[in-house]
C-alpha cells in the first residue's frame, strides 16, 4: 500500500470508530480555547479543563487577561505546569490581540504564530475548529501514531505536518487529528500498544 492508501484506510477507520470528533478542551469561544490550548501545553487537557472555570470566571475575555496581573493569572493556572511562563503569555496575548486584532482571535494560521506563546499547533488548532479551515494539528499522539503507520519518519513536528497536509484529504484532517487523540488514548498508546486488537494494525509498520 501506498502512504496516501494507508492515510485514506486510517481516515475511514477511525471515522467509523469516532464519528463525533471534538476537541477535548472545554471552552464557548474562539479566545477561550485560544487560552485552554496555551494551557495545554506539557499538560493534560483534563486538568486543563479542572482549571480553566475559575480562570475564565474571573478574566472575561480578552481586556481582563489584557489588563490582568500576572502574578495573579498564575496563581489560577499553577497545577497546569510551566504557569509563570504561561501567565506571562497568556497576557502578552491579550495585549496583543487587542493592540493589533481589535481584540479578535485571528483566522489565518500567519497571524496567530504572530501572538506570545502560539505555536502552529495551536495556531492549527485554531483555523481547523474555530474557523472550519483545513489544519493537521500535530501534537505527541498525531507524531506517535502516523509514524507507527508510516506515513513519515520524522520528529520535527514542522516537517510532519506539511507531509500529512499532502496525504490526508484537506476536509477530513482536522477531525483525523483529534481522532488520533483518542485512538492514542485507548488503543496506539506510547507504551504497550494494544496492537491485537488494533483496527489499523493490517496496515500498520509496527507489526511488519
């Protein structure tokens, strides 16, 4: 099989496995999973979504965390991990959302990479979900799992992207990814796959 075969095969499989593919982050708008994405980073998103309540009932929206103190904006996301670098981005984000964006999160992938502490997997994340826009977010269970599978044999979470951008059908790779991240939780996970019962593994490297 080809790697576009195998990409198209993985596609349709866990289509059928996960048919409502929704991100696991909690948040009502745009700017709320700007900030839970942030968060997320080094952190699982369910303890991002134990702290993100408290957060956003006390900074609503994008002039509160502009205007925030961010000792104080700390002290809320601690259990996330890395919070003082966090805190830091969180209201440098902010700043500059309302300083260049008219305090709108925006929808192009150039722009976001443009704000303090957003990377292209959020970046990604953001133009797929909110925007409806073709994006492959590339997070430790999209490198794990398309590698198993062959599609690349890369690390560098750039050069991966740009390869499944070119084997995954532009309107199914958003929702590909965030399947990848429940099919990692429950069956490709990094230690002890559970490769016997494994709907993918007829096609899959590891078991070449």
């Amino acid at each position: 099989m080809t790697k576009h075969e195998i990409a198209l095969k993985a596609v349709e499989t866990l289509k059928s496995l996960y048919p409502d593919a929704i991100c696991s982050l909690e948040y009502s708008d745009p700017f709320e999973l700007l900030i839970a994405t942030r968060l997320s980073a080094q952190c699982t998103d369910a303890r991002v979504n134990m702290v993100t309540p408290a957060l956003f009932q006390r900074f609503k929206g994008v002039d509160d965390f502009a205007d925030a103190d961010v000792e104080e904006v700390g002290e809320y996301i601690k259990s996330c991990g890395l919070y003082k670098t966090k805190a830091k981005d969180l209201v440098k984000m902010a700043q500059q959302l309302r300083e260049h964006f008219d305090s709108k999160v925006p929808d192009s992938i150039e722009a976001l990479t443009t704000l303090s502490g957003v990377g292209r997997k959020t970046a990604n994340l953001i133009v797929g979900d909110v925007y409806g826009k073709p994006a492959v977010v590339v997070d430790t269970h999209c490198i794990r799992i398309t590698k198993r599978l062959g599609l690349h044999n890369e690390k560098d979470a750039s050069k991966i992207e740009r390869i499944l951008k070119a084997l995954l059908p532009p309107e199914e790779s958003n929702d590909f990814c965030h399947r990848l991240v429940l099919f990692g939780r429950e069956t490709c996970t990094a230690r002890n796959p559970k490769c016997d019962t494994c709907p993918l593994a007829v096609f899959c490297t590891k078991n070449l």
